[in-house]
C-alpha cells in the first residue's frame, strides 16, 4: 500500500432530503489499494469531524502515511488543520492523479443513481486551470546543464519498480496499450542528487513546452505543486530550431498517450541509476 494518500472533502452534486448538499469525504492511496468514504453532515464540516475521520482511516489501515495530497483551495483551511490535528502532513498539491480519476468514476456512475442528484459540469477536477503563477526560473544552482528528449513504450515500464532511482513516484500505466509511446524529459546535471531532491520537493505534475504568439519563442515549464510552474529551459528560434521541433513532438505524444510522460534526473545519460524519477501526468 502507498504511503501517500490523496484526499477530496467537499460537496457532491447531489441535495439531501432537507434540501441541503451532501457533503463527502474520499480518501484513497496512491495506488488505489483502499478507499474511504464517508458522508458529512453539512452542520459538521469542519477539522475537527475531518481529523476524526483520518484517525480512524490510520487506525483501519494500520498505517500513517507520508502526506495527504489534496487539490482544493477552498478547502485549505479545515484540510490542513484537520491533518495537524490528527498529526498527518497535508499537502496542496495538483499530483492527485489517483483521486482525478476515482472522481470521474463517481462522476459517471455513482452520483447521477443517487436521489437527489444535480447535473453539474462533468469534469470536477480542472487540474490545467489551477496554477496560477507566474514561471519562475529553477534555482541557479540547481540548473542542469544539458536535457534529452527521449521515449519509452508503455510495456517498458512493467518492471519500473525495479529500477535504481534516488528519488521517484511512479504511475500505473498499464491500461495503455502496451505499444504506446510513452515521451520523457532527461535532465543532465552534474548536482543530480540535489536537483532529484529539490524536484521531490516541489511536488512535479507535468512538462509543457510553451510556445509564444510569435512563435519564436518556446519554454519547456514545469507545473508543479498546487500552483506553481517553473522554467527548465528557454528557447530561441533559429538557434534552438531542433530542440523545438522536439518540443513540438514531446506535446503530440502526450496526446496520444492520455496525457502521460515522464521527467528523469542523471548525472550523465549512460549510467543505469536515476536520481530521480517521476511518472507525470497532463490532464487533456
């Protein structure tokens, strides 16, 4: 079982028999070995009935986890006193691709079959709306000193628990087909180590390469955490005329692979260990 949990505690579309909205809290693993579900009275929303519940989710489980990732900003406040009071990290953050789609699901075939339900925008988790800043650079000293466009097929990824890797979050990709070119990011940096911490630090969610209105101009982002979006590259037509054309293919594979890629850290590009490693993921 993973030790990061995702968490959503907000109201459904869906009215009581006071008329009132059903308030509901899920929590799952990142891998989706467990679920919690729980109906919250709408008199009782509040940390205090929230750290009840995540007691009693620990005491189920028999295990505390890292973190809580949860995505709401509306929810801040009550989420994050909640997890302090029953003495859990919590943690804004857009990775809670796990909980993404658990909330599809419940979207699609759970709540419409209940009474009192209202029909509301199919997508409840606008991830690519979230973030908010301005790109930031990465740390000066923190910068790699080379990247590397490069893929790997879905089916390659079947062993990836096995790899020597630092720092790293994986993503089942098993339901794609096993033929599907998955894209990635390799970035070179003689401080590997530092940059795969920094990098676990910042949360990662997903690489856009971003292109001005003129065209001439191309930035390889970074979104990351609840809201924040990093530079890891900038580029300039005609000098870097290939590398964004790479760019450019980087953006169709994600399409054609739901939205996954990955971002990998190494000193140089021919040793067989990573410093970090993350599966990420675009909602399209």
């Amino acid at each position: 079982m993973s030790k990061i949990w995702e968490l959503d505690f907000y109201s459904r579309p869906l009215l009581d028999a006071n008329n009132k909205k059903v308030w509901e809290l899920l929590i799952c693993d990142r891998d989706r070995q467990f679920e919690w579900v729980r109906e919250c009275p709408s008199t009782e929303v509040n940390s205090e009935w929230l750290a009840k519940q995540l007691t009693d989710c620990v005491a189920t489980n028999g295990q505390t986890p890292i973190k809580i990732r949860f995505f709401r900003p509306s929810m801040t406040n009550i989420i994050m006193r909640g997890c302090k009071l029953a003495g859990i990290t919590g943690q804004a953050s857009r990775r809670v691709f796990t909980m993404s789609a658990w909330l599809a699901e419940r979207m699609a075939s759970i709540y419409p079959n209940r009474d009192g339900f209202q029909a509301v925008d199919p997508n409840p988790l606008p991830l690519k709306v979230l973030a908010a800043q301005d790109p930031k650079p990465v740390p000066d000293a923190l910068m790699g000193e080379q990247w590397i466009s490069v893929s790997l097929k879905a089916s390659d990824f079947e062993e990836a628990k096995e790899w020597s890797m630092d720092f790293s979050e994986l993503l089942d990709v098993s339901h794609l087909d096993p033929d599907t070119i998955v894209a990635g990011i390799i970035i070179i940096s003689a401080r590997a180590t530092a940059l795969a911490a920094w990098m676990s630090g910042v949360d990662p969610v997903f690489i856009k390469f971003e292109r001005n209105l003129l065209g001439d101009r191309t930035q390889m982002q970074l979104e990351a955490s609840a809201d924040a979006r990093w530079v890891l590259a900038n580029l300039q037509a005609p000098k870097d005329k290939l590398a964004i054309a790479q760019g450019a293919d980087f953006e169709k594979a994600k399409q054609k692979s739901q939205g996954f890629h990955f971002l990998a850290i190494q000193t140089n590009a021919e040793e067989e260990h990573f410093a970090g490693f993350w599966m990420l993921k675009e909602v399209m």
